[in-house]
C-alpha cells in the first residue's frame, strides 16, 4: 500500500481514502472487497503474457482510480497503455474542467472491464455543483512492458468523450435555445430524446443568431465535421438566456417517430414534406449520440429501385408497363444475382410488375442497357444526391459512386458501393412524387446564410409512372409493401428494401414511402424484409401525418 492511502474494509467493499491534494478534502474510491495489497502493475519482475488476472485488474484499477481522485494525473497516467495521451486529458480534469474534488466508486469487474461512478465537484466563479454518472475502464496487458494497465481513451473520463474532445468548465460555447416545432410547441430531449444530439448540433451553430445569452457550464467541446465547435452540457453553475429557434419540426409526427424506433434496437427514420423540403420528424434509436438517420452511409436496398426504375424511363430503357424479365437469375458483370428466396420467375413481367414485386433480376438484366454513368447522373442530377446538402446541422447526401465492375449493377438494386441514410431515401421519394428536388431543412437556410443544392427534377411523365408503381406496391396483392401499409387512407405508396451487408447473418430492412404531403424513410440494422421492420415504423409515422 502506497504511502498517504489509508484503507480500511467497511461493510464489505474494500474503501480507499486519498488525501484531497490541497482541498482540504477526502475522496473516496470503493471497489469490490478483496482489491487491496500493493499493486503488481509497476512491480518488477518477469515479463507477463496473456490477459491480465482478476487480482491484476482489481489492483490495476484500484491504483489508477486513486491516483485520478487525488488529481495525480503523471500517476494515474502511468497505470495507462498510453500514458502521453492520457496525462493531458487527465490534468485537464482538474485545471480546464476545474473539478475540485472527484469521489470515485467501482464496482464489480465484469471480465477486463471494471465499471465505476463519478461524483466530481465543479468550483468556478464562486459557484460549486457536483455532477455525478457511470463510467467504466477495460484493464490490458500492455504490449512492450508486459504489466497490467488501462486501456486509455476518453470515454473512461466520461462515456461521451470521444478522441479530440476536451472537458471544459467556464462560459458556454453558444448561448442556450429553446427550439420549437412548426407550430411554436417546445421541444426538448426530456420529451422526444432523439433530438438531443441535434438540439445540441442546432444550439452549437445557430445559439447566438437565436438571440441568447451564454450561461456558465461544464461541457465536452467538440470539433465537428463541418468545422464548427460543438458542446454537449454536463452542469449548468449559472443559467444563460436562451433564444427561441424555430424549426422544421412536427411535435405529433416527432413523437410517433420517437416511439416507432423504441420497437427495434437500432433503427432510424426520417419524415419530410414534398412540398418544401421541410424535416418533420428525425428519430434514431441504439445508436447513442450518431445521428444515423441524417449522418448514415450504408446501402439501402431495393428502395433504390425508385431512382432505377425513374432512370429505366428517363432514359428510355423501359416503361411502367414496357417489358422488364423477372428470370431466377441473371449475369452481370460477371456476377450472378438472384432474386429472394420464392419469388416466381415472370419473363413476361413489366417494369410495375417487377417493381411491385421488387424482382431484383428484372433491374439487373437491364443495367447493361442504361449503364452505370446514366445511372449515376439520374441520382445526383435529377435526384440531388451527392450536391452537399444544408441542411442546418451535419447530414450526408447520398453518394453512387462508377465503379466500373459488379458494383455498379448491384447499386442499381441498392447494394455494392451505393451509400445513404433514411434523409436522403425520404428525399428520393419526395422528388419521385412532386417531380421538383427540394433539398431538406431542418431550420431556415436564412439561418447561417446558407445556399441549398439543386437539381434538375423529374418529367411529369416519370412522375405520374413512379406514384403509380409505388401506389400499386403498397395496396395491390402483390405488392411488398401492401401489409405494412395497410390501414392507411388517401393517396399512399411505397418501396420495399432488403439490404445485405458483410458480417450480418439478417439483412438491414428499408422502407420508404408517402402519404399525401408526408414521404418517409426508415432503416433497421438487422430487420430483415422492408416490410417486417421498417415498413412499421414508416406507417407509425405517416399515420400520424404533418
């Protein structure tokens, strides 16, 4: 036992009081019974392998919590596997997040992993809070010194730091904002939790163009993709004055998104208008702060077929009653594709027929006759795809890459390299049905002066044929969409997607579709069939309507 720790075992759990290092206090680290003795972690002696032991990973753990309280940051550093990273972050704890007193409390390791609670003391500008939560450390066997050590990252000081992140305590980045949806109803992450990233994204961006004032808070700042500086608040000492900021939002189609997603466990999906681009409803759920359903990039399935089949007509490849073969298979690019397990051949099926039934041989045997550049120039051109979107907080726009091999047929079905989100396949559907690309907003582009991409959009023609063949997939007894959307009145339609992925055993589902002035995208990672998972979730929220 280190000299200045006192131990003693109280109600079982083995409790460790370090002196407060000038604050005249005691902090305490309780870990299971059993974790005391001196630790083995720097002791000399023969080189260890293989993972480390459980009295290792008490006694690793113990030290480097012990060392953290009393604000020892080389010490605690030192129980790390990269103590250089570690030793900045962890001064930074007491002198940029000006934590005065840290309590520290472990629990039962669970493997490697050793979870633990936080209640660390903010002092600044004479005001004091304390903030407490979980957190957790994974002890390693350090590949060059053989000893037992924390895996260091910043999640250990708190699970919502990420690298390059820093905890800060002082004036907040941006002044607060009370947003509000398009009827001037409050939104909060307490009542629909999948804006709290973007209530964050939006308040780091637009707070001071909201009018408020800056208050005084602890928070993890964040560089983020597009070059702004964003924070996520973990104690507010001293209330700013926030500035309302409307948004795009519908509070009714918001909060029947945030209770479709709870359903699956990660899932995402987005609501737009048509008629203006507008943002909705933007809901994730399992993936914890990623917001999936604007930021994804992942290949959406047989929902691509919208922008194939408005492509097969545009083109003059084919139309909604030309022909389009559903063989069993077909040969592409040297790749054989087949179509889902039961689905009847039809060679005398039509582009409708094909679609509804979304036969995957069908899109393929004709890829050769469009090619993969048309194909291309359909999705960004017509479609706005790929044209950097604004929408007022981080999103991706979509992405069809010419790849020059099996990829690019496989695109067409939505496979291969074709990447989106459910924003970009809400959008797709809002083209195909108005005919006019209006790229999606979440908050006004006066907002941060912001110019919106355009496209050329579709002729009306390519606009009656694609309502159609989404109308007939999601009422006629063939079409895949038909149960999922069943119940739901006036003018509907929709498209289907199964989108396999390396490393899954069960394909992600995809579901986009329309209701009146409402179009809908949903993803599910491991859902299966379009209709079984996202397909609910996208009828939840167009039942709801704008």
């Amino acid at each position: 036992m280190r000299k200045g720790v006192k131990a003693a075992i109280v109600g079982g759990a083995f409790t460790v009081m370090v002196g407060g290092a000038g604050y005249g206090a005691y902090n305490i680290i309780t870990a299971v019974a059993g974790d005391g003795g001196s630790s083995s972690a720097g002791a000399p002696g023969a080189r260890r392998s293989g993972p480390p032991t459980s009295d290792e990973i008490k006694e690793t753990s113990h030290d480097f919590l012990a060392a953290w309280a009393k604000n020892d940051a080389a010490g605690a550093a030192a129980y790390t596997n990269y103590a250089e990273t570690a030793r900045p972050a962890l001064q930074g704890w007491h002198d940029d997040a000006h934590i005065t007193h840290t309590v520290l409390t472990a629990g039962t390791p669970a493997g490697a992993k050793v979870p633990f609670k936080v209640e660390a003391t903010v002092s600044f500008g004479g005001k004091k809070r304390t903030m407490e939560y979980g957190s957790s450390l994974t002890v390693v066997r350090g590949e060059t010194t053989g000893r037992a050590l924390v895996r260091w990252q910043p999640a250990v000081l708190h699970p919502d730091m990420r690298e390059g992140d820093t905890l800060v305590t002082g004036e907040a980045a941006a002044p607060p904002i009370e947003a509000v949806d398009r009827g001037g109803a409050v939104l909060t992450k307490a009542k629909y939790p999948s804006l709290g990233p973007v209530l964050e994204a939006l308040r780091a961006k637009y707070g001071e163009e909201a009018g408020g004032t800056p208050g005084v808070e602890t928070f993890i700042k964040r560089e983020s993709a597009d070059g702004a500086t964003t924070a996520k608040t973990l104690l507010t000492l001293a209330k700013g004055r926030p500035g309302t900021l409307r948004t795009t939002i519908s509070a009714s189609a918001q909060a029947a998104a945030e209770g479709a997603v709870t359903k699956f466990a990660k899932s995402s999906v987005v609501a737009v208008k048509p008629s203006t681009g507008e943002v909705l409803a933007v809901a994730n759920h399992g993936w914890g702060e990623f917001n999936a359903a604007f930021e994804g990039r992942i290949a959406p399935g047989s929902t691509m077929k919208v922008i194939t089949a408005a492509a097969f007509i545009d083109n003059g490849v084919t139309s909604m009653t030309g022909s389009a073969p559903c063989p069993d298979s077909v040969v592409a690019q040297s790749q054989t594709f087949h179509n889902l397990t039961g689905m009847q051949p039809n060679e005398g099926a039509t582009l409708s027929n094909s679609f509804q039934r979304s036969c995957n041989t069908a899109f393929i045997k004709l890829s050769d006759d469009l090619g993969a550049d048309k194909f291309a120039a359909e999705a960004q051109n017509r479609f706005g795809l790929g044209k950097d979107w604004q929408t007022g907080i981080v999103s991706y726009d979509g992405s069809v890459p010419v790849n020059g091999n099996s990829d690019d047929p496989a695109g067409m079905i939505g496979q291969g390299k074709v990447a989106m989100n459910p924003l970009n396949m809400a959008s797709v559907t809002a083209t195909a049905i108005t005919g006019t690309f209006r790229q999606p907003v979440l908050v006004s582009p006066k907002l941060g002066d912001r110019r919106l991409a355009t496209a050329q959009g579709l002729p009306s023609s390519t606009v009656y044929q694609l309502k159609s063949m989404m109308r007939q997939t999601a009422t006629s007894s063939i079409g895949t969409a038909t149960n999922a959307m069943a119940g739901l009145s006036g003018d509907i339609g929709a498209k289907t997607g199964s989108a396999e992925v390396d490393g899954q055993s069960v394909s992600n589902s995809w579901f986009t579709g329309y209701r009146g002035d409402v179009a809908t995208a949903a993803m599910v990672e491991g859902g299966g069939h379009g209709g079984d998972a996202a397909g609910p979730i996208v009828a939840s929220v167009l039942r709801a309507g704008s």
